[in-house]
C-alpha cells in the first residue's frame, strides 16, 4: 500500500491581504489588529470549495464542480458558489427521490438538534419532513420555533412539529399510559430556553442556584427552583397523551387544567408551596394573553421577540459553521456576562469573544426578519470563515478565541460515509423505516434505525465515528478504533475495489482508455477537491505501473485514509 500518501501535505497558501467583506470581518480583522493577534492568510480555492461544501451540504463537491471552480478565474467565484449551493426559493424539484444536499444536510441537523428518534416512532418521519419544508421554503426562524412551541394535533404522526411537544412527554408508570403533566411541562420549559435562548435551566429545576452555581453561572446563581416552575406553567394547559393506546402517537392540544405543585414529580425533588403565575424567566414578565393568545403562544411570542432569543440563534449556527461560538458551548450563555462594559466579580470576565459582533449579528438578524439562509451567506462569504487552518508561526493557543484561524473537524459519521461513497461511486440502497421513501446517502435518512437491521455492520461502524441515538450530540473525537475502521474495515475496503458500476470500474474501462494520469487525477479531484502535487503524481504513476487494477486500488484506498480526507479543513 502506499503509506507514505498518509502524510498530510500542507496546501500551499499566498500572503495576499485579506479583504474585509462585511460586518464580521470589520469586528474579527479589527480585533486582531487592535490586540496585534497574527491569523491566518486565506485558504486556497481547493480547501475552501470542500470546506463549503461539506458545511452547506454535507457532501463533497462533484469531480465536475471541483474542475470548473479551479478553472476558474473570477474574482466572485466563492460568492457565486455559496449562492449556488444554498438553493433559490421554493427549492427546484423539491420532494421525495429528488437531489437537495442543503436540505438535506439541515434536515439532519435539526433533527439531531431536537432529538428526533425512536421514542416518536412513526413520527419521526413527519418531524424530519417539517424541518425539511421549512428550509425549503426558508420559514422565517421565529416563525419556525413558534410551530414547535404551539403545535396541536390529533396525531403526532401526522403533524410534523408537534413532536417537539411529544418529544418531552414524561410518563408514569409503564411510561407511555399516563401523562406526568408537570414533568412534561418542565421538561418543555427546560428544553426551551436551552435550544431556543441558549441558557441551560437544567441545574435549577433540582435545586436553587444560591450555593450551587456560583462558580457555573452567575446569572443562574441568583435564579429558584420556583422561576423555572413559573416559565413551565407557561405550558400549564399542554396534555400530550397516547391516542387510544397507540404507542407513541400522542395528542397535543391545550385541554389539561393548569401548573400543579402537588403532583409527585417522577424526575425531581418534591415542589415547594410557591407562587407560580406564568412568568417568562429571563425578563420576570408576567402573563398577558393578548386577544384569543393561549398561555403557549404568549410564551412562544414573548420568547421569540426577546434579544437573547436572535443572539442565541446566530450564535448556534455561527458554531455550526465556525467550529466554535462566540459563547462556546453555545447552549451555556451566562447573561450576567454579556456585557463588556458590566463589572464582574474576580475570576469572572465577559464571556463572548466578540460581544459587539454577537450583538450585530443578532440585529441584522432580526432586521433581515429570521432568515436563516441570509446568516448562512453573510458568514460563509465572510474572510473570516474562509482563512486557512494553518497557524502563523507566532501562533499562541489563546489566539483560538479571535478565530484568527479554520477550526479543523474530524468529518461526521454520516459525511465520512457519504464521502467515501461519492468518492468510489458505490452506494448502498437504503429504506426510511417508517415510510416508503428510499435513500442513498446517510445524511438522507430520517434516523440512523433507518439501517440498523439492513446494514447492521454499517450501523455499528457509524457508532464508533460518533453517531448516537440522538439522546446525546454526536461525539467530534477521534480514535484508535477509528483509525482501525479506516484500515482494516470490510466495509471501507471494498469502496476501494473495482466492482462493476464504481467510479474505478468506470475509469479503468472507459472508452477512449483513460491515461494513468487522467485515472489519478479524478481520484484526487473526487476525494481531495484538488489535483496532486507533482510528487503525489509521480508516486501514484509508479505504484499504477506495476499493476494497473491493484495500483488504482491501492490508491483509492490510501485517500481514504489521508488525515485531508478525515477532516474538514
């Protein structure tokens, strides 16, 4: 094999200034030049068109797409490729057995965000179509998270966001017959504030943060067990129960009578006597149902319409497409600690890097009305998301915090195994578990249950690249045992052969016979976004020399391997 492909080889990059091309290059450059932090120069054309791709798509760009973009000379290129990838609206030949990457891709990733898998059962193909419909039709975020809060139904299975709702239910006894109705409606407020406000409530639904969360979270410190009560009677009148005995479809509607704290908690201490009028937690605002408003779509309006609820929404997808947030871990925002001109207590500090930034960012968020594919854009065509990841040579590790470089990310389990698919041109046929439709790509399955009893091999080789059931976020780590997957999997070595209808299949017999080097010149543009350099090409033309077949294969399967195809540059 050719082991001496595993080595990575640094893309060579220029020194040429880097424009600043929006408001996030004017906060991030003018940060770096006040405190005289080095970054990086821009990354090539090769690493940003894989870069983008993946993040958008989750795919790799196609051997066409990668020739085209390095042919070409344009100044507006990356522009023009952002906008293409993020489809036009409505979405061009959307629905079922049809190409769509970017839906795709955030399908997948708001259905891991929410947790959508098997306790919904059939209804976890309805949740995914949701999210999908509503990329389609770039459904305002505010509006989108007001259909999560508000849902009602009388079938789970059949109404999309109610599944949110359904999601949290907490059951007594055999845990599906009854409801805990103020469980459930805690586990909704929690749920809530952490995804949709980014602050984590968790800890005060056990305990006050006085003595507790000093030393965690100052502004979560001075809140009560009682403050989350009265954010969760906010969803009082929320009843999610089993219709007719069918596990789990549930009814969501507004038919329970109201927050108790006499109920017997099957998850927490007993509740305390309190006042517990809904209250939302971050402003102390009590209930004010306006005209024909239930108490859920006060809070879902009141939520909606606060600051933190923009600020934490930019953040969440800044770190999705950054590698790390400007409040990082983007679901443990501390607002006593927002401010850069507050005066904290020692050891404390502001917590954004960029607080200005994260604060424009979330105005013109709500000034270009939640529109998600804006964010998307206005960040990747930034300078700042398209530097290299190769460090200056003064480089210091407290540099992290002004992204002054790429966040390097081992690929997902769901694009290592789409990518190597692509890349040898074999697919597998996949089938949505709950519905008719059928797939090719992982990151097009509703739930990774989809091939748990078809592929059970693959399903069992995903969970050592760090999927998960979708209780716990995907884990970014790498291991042994996944340097063990890539080297000696079954499953990974015949991507690698010749079989009939693959990419090698293809170039080995194509007519005109194709040169060595045409051979591996595709194998790199399909796998690297890039052509060789000229000793990668002189290896790969003496290993082809001497067994054609075998050499193609070889090759294939070290790019597999190579610490470039792993990660996401």
């Amino acid at each position: 094999m050719l082991v001496k492909f595993l080595l990575l080889v640094a893309i060579p990059l220029t020194a040429a200034d880097i424009p600043v091309r929006n408001l996030i290059d004017e906060h991030i450059f003018g940060k770096m030049t006040h405190d005289g932090v080095p970054h990086a120069p821009l990354a090539g054309d090769s690493e940003f068109l894989r870069r983008i791709c993946l993040d958008l798509t989750g795919r790799l760009p196609t051997v066409a797409q990668a020739k085209a973009f390095l042919a070409d000379t344009s100044p507006d290129k990356r522009d023009r490729l952002v906008d293409a990838l993020i489809p036009s609206i409505p979405t061009p030949g959307f629905g079922r057995r049809t190409e769509r990457p970017f839906l795709d891709r955030w399908a997948y990733f708001f259905s891991d965000l929410f947790r959508n898998n098997e306790e919904l059962r059939d209804g976890i193909v309805g949740f995914h179509n949701f999210f999908a419909k509503a990329i389609e039709l770039n459904l305002p975020y505010d509006q989108f998270v007001r259909e999560l809060l508000t849902a009602s139904t009388i079938s789970s299975w059949t109404n999309g966001p109610s599944n949110f709702l359904a999601r949290h239910k907490v059951g007594e006894g055999d845990g599906y017959s009854s409801m805990n109705h103020e469980d459930t409606a805690d586990e909704v407020a929690i749920s809530a504030t952490k995804l949709f406000l980014g602050v984590d409530t968790q800890c005060i639904s056990c305990h006050d943060g006085a003595r507790h969360l000093e030393k965690v979270n100052l502004w979560l410190s001075k809140k009560k067990r009682a403050d989350l009560w009265r954010q969760a009677a906010f969803f009082g009148k929320l009843r999610v129960e089993p219709v007719f005995g069918r596990i789990p479809e549930f009814v969501v509607n507004d038919s329970a009578d109201g927050y108790s704290l006499t109920t017997k908690s099957m998850l927490r201490l007993p509740r305390y006597k309190a006042d517990i009028t809904p209250t939302f937690l971050l402003t102390g605002e009590k209930l004010e149902l306006q005209p024909g408003e239930t108490e859920r779509q006060a809070f879902a309006r009141t939520l909606t319409s606060h600051p933190q609820f923009a600020r934490a929404a930019v953040n969440l997808f800044w770190a999705e497409l950054m590698g790390r947030g400007i409040v990082d871990p983007p679901f443990a925002f501390d607002l006593d600690r927002q401010d850069p001109t507050a005066k904290l207590p020692s050891p404390w500090t502001v917590q954004p890097t960029h607080p200005e930034l994260l604060e424009a960012l979330a105005a013109e968020f709500r000034a270009h009305h939640y529109d998600l594919r804006w964010l998307m854009k206005l960040i990747t065509k930034s300078s700042a998301y398209q530097l290299s990841t190769v460090a200056p040579p003064t480089w210091k590790d407290s540099h992290e915090d002004y992204f002054a470089r790429r966040v390097v990310r081992r690929l997902g389990a769901e694009q290592l195994w789409d990518a190597i698919s692509q890349t040898s041109g074999i697919f597998e046929s996949f089938q949505v578990r709950y519905d008719d439709d059928k797939f090719k790509y992982t990151m097009q399955a509703r739930f990774c249950h989809d091939y748990e009893q078809s592929h059970p091999a693959l399903y069992r080789m995903m969970k050592d690249f760090g999927q998960t059931v979708r209780e716990d976020p995907a884990s970014e780590r790498s291991s042994m045992i996944q340097s063990g997957n890539l080297l000696n999997n079954e499953l990974i070595a015949a991507k690698a052969k010749a079989a009939k209808g693959s990419r090698l299949d293809t170039l080995l017999n194509a007519k005109p016979a194709k040169s060595d080097q045409e051979l591996i010149d595709e194998l790199f543009l399909a796998a690297l976004s890039r052509y060789p350099s000229d000793a990668e090409r002189r290896k790969a033309l003496a290993h082809l020399e001497a067994n054609r077949t075998e050499g193609a294969e070889d090759l294939l399967w070290t790019l597999f391997n190579r610490l470039d195809f792993i990660f996401n540059f």
